[in-house]
C-alpha cells in the first residue's frame, strides 16, 4: 500500500481502474506558472500581494495554486519565478515531493532576475526614503549577473529566468520594439554561468530587442514573444528554441488596459494568430505555458488549447505543445507520454479531446507517480 496525503486511493499493484469510458491520455505540463502570485491584472494588484501579504502568508495560498494545477490535470509545471517571494518556490516543491502537500512535479526558477530599477515595485511610485520590496533579483553589471546566477542554483533553481525587454512599442510599420533590460555582457555573462551549471535559461522577451539577445546568450525558451520578427522567428529554428506564447493571459488584460490607456496588449492579440500561422508553419517548436498567477488560479488554465486551435493547429498538435513538446523543452524524456519506464503520471477526460480541445477543461481523473489525486464521479 502506498499513501500520500491528498492521494484518494491507496493502490496495490496490479489495481485495476476503469477508465473504459475516458480518454486516458498523458498528464499534462504548463511551462509556465506563478504559482506564489494570485493574478495581478494591475499593477495595484501586484503591489499589494507583494506589500502587504508575507512570504509564509503567500506560500499558504500557494499550496492552494498547486493542488488546483494538479486537478486541472497539469502533473508538471515549469514555475518562472516567485515574485517578491524568495526562494519559497523551492519549499513547495520539496513539500510535494515529500508528501507533505499535494501538488504537480515543480521545476522552479526561484527569484529571476532583470537589471537595476526595471521590476516592480517601482520606486517612482512609493516614498524615496522607504527601502521598497522587489519581484526578482536585480543586477548591474556581468558580475553580478553571475553571483546571482549562482546564488539561486545553490539555493535550488533548476532553471534562471530572465527579463530580456521592456517598454514595448507598435511603430507606424506595424513591427514592435522594445528596450532591452540587459548589456550584452550582462545577458551573455548569465547565459553562459547558467550553461555552464547544467541548468537553461528561459527569457521573457517581447520582440527582436529582447528575443535576439536572449537566444544569443543561450536561452532555451522565448517566454511571450508576441512581437517577434522573421529574424527572430529564424533563430529560433536555427537555435531549436522553444515559443512559450501565453495567449490566454494576454487577451486576457488587453481590453481592460487598453480602457486603461494602455493598448499594446491589444495590439498583441490582434497580431497574434497571423504571427502564431507564421512562426508554426515555418517551425517553430511551441511548449504550453500559460502564465497563470499572472491571472487568476480560478480561471481555465486549458484555454491557451483553444487559442491555438483557433489559430489553426489541430488538436492534436495543441495537446502536444503540453505533453511531448513540454518534455523536450525540459529535457524530461520520462515525461510527456504514457510508456513502460516513464513516470505514471496520466489523466482521463470524458470525451475526445482530439476532435475538441474545450474538453480539456473538464479533467476527471487525475494520476500522479502512480497516485490518484482525482476520480471520476
Ligand atoms: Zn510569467
């Protein structure tokens, strides 16, 4: 017998479970969660989870975000930084794998890192005298980059996340900017104390100011990448990076910030579908990832299936980008497909998601390492 809490059923070998009327299919991975935020759609939103809630006051929350992505059917996810909340990316994920709380395999980035006065909170917006909390680490300077690429593999990231750019632009053309956060010593002294430590580096990154650079240094996955260009699009098959696109969070802000007085995001998802044909057709390799802790735990975390269904891949390919694909982009070969040798971690779905993604959604039996978390009603 084998007990876990928050596992449902205690297995014995050779247990049969019927799951004859379910597609049974491999679990799924998000490659990209927050699970330490609570969504922030403003930048009140984030200050106030920052300032105002303590870093054990965020992990309790935190513990409910990873129990909702397991019965969401995510076994794995990829967490790309904990936002003012330190190194209690690392707790979580040693919790889970002890038992202690339920929750999906974690790779986690810990703190991520940007350059110097270009993270919240910004320090325009408070009182100069007050010493204001930060969402990440900040350096200046190639050596500090690598001080803290090494700081935070010591204390247990098992990928660096960087912010590449910031201060996105739609020019006149069509074509958008942005301005890159890092030197290129900077980013490539990252890059390389990253490589060299076995560990991969995923970069937020906008458009060709970020994402050229990012690649260069040696990032494994383009993070966003909404106003990327055909050079980009290039180099990101030449250098077999991966396009994490986070459609859902990002039509998700648009209409609001754009009342608001800020439209690139709605911008982004109008150019959205024609990049995602573009950048897809040629091959460019696509990993799920929905940013969700960007947006609320309580909202789908499967609609991202939906976008790229509506942008012309076939379910099939959509499920992929969360299975087969996420493991490739974690270099998990144990992952991502129901096989002898790999880990049992398996979900089953009334229904075909092949012929309709929204099924995915309504996720009805969940199996993780051979657990159940979740059973059929
Ligand atoms: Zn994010």
């Amino acid at each position: 017998m084998i007990s876990q809490p928050g596992a449902m059923i205690k297995l014995k070998a050779d247990t049969v479970i019927d799951l004859s009327e379910y597609t049974v299919m491999p679990g799924l991975i998000d490659c990209h969660t927050h699970v330490l935020l609570q969504g922030d759609i403003t930048a009140e939103d984030y200050d106030v989870q920052v300032l105002k809630e303590s870093v054990p006051y965020r992990t309790i929350r935190a513990v409910n975000s990873c129990n909702i992505a397991l019965q969401n059917g995510f076994t794995t996810i990829r967490d790309l930084g904990t936002e003012g909340a330190g190194y209690a990316d690392v707790d979580l994920k040693k919790a889970i794998n002890r038992g202690v709380i339920p929750g999906p395999r974690m790779f986690v980035s810990t703190l991520a890192i940007n350059t110097t006065g270009h993270y919240p909170l910004s320090e325009s917006t408070y009182a100069w005298e007050l010493k204001i909390p930060k969402g990440l680490a900040e350096i200046t300077g190639a050596d500090e980059g690598r001080r803290v690429v090494r700081e935070q593999i010591a204390h247990g990231a098992d990928w660096i996340k960087i912010y590449a750019d910031r201060g996105y632009i739609k020019l006149a053309d069509g074509s958008y900017r942005s301005i890159p956060n890092f030197t290129s010593e900077e980013i490539m002294a990252i890059g390389d104390e990253t490589i060299r430590s076995r560990r991969k580096l995923a970069a937020h990154a906008v458009t060709r100011d970020g994402i050229l650079a990012a690649i260069n240094a040696g990032a494994t996955s383009i993070e966003h990448g909404f106003g990327m260009d055909d050079e980009c699009i290039q180099l990101m098959i030449q250098k077999n990076v991966y396009w994490c696109p986070t459609i859902y969070v990002n039509d998700y802000v648009a209409e609001g910030r754009a009342k608001a007085g800020s439209p690139i995001n709605k911008y982004f998802s109008e150019t959205e579908p024609a990049l995602f044909k573009k950048a897809t057709a040629a091959g460019v390799k696509i990993a799920y990832g929905t940013d969700i802790g960007g947006y609320d735990w309580h909202e789908a975390q499967t609609k991202d299936f939906e976008f790229m269904v509506q942008y012309g891949y076939a379910p099939l390919q959509a499920i992929q980008t969360a299975t087969i694909n996420a493991a490739a982009l974690l270099g998990q070969p144990l992952l991502g497909e129901i096989k002898t040798g790999n880990y049992a971690d398996i979900i089953a779905i009334k229904g075909d998601p092949t012929k309709d993604v929204k099924l995915l959604g309504n996720v009805q039996w969940v199996m993780k390492d051979g657990l159940v978390y979740k059973t059929v009603k």
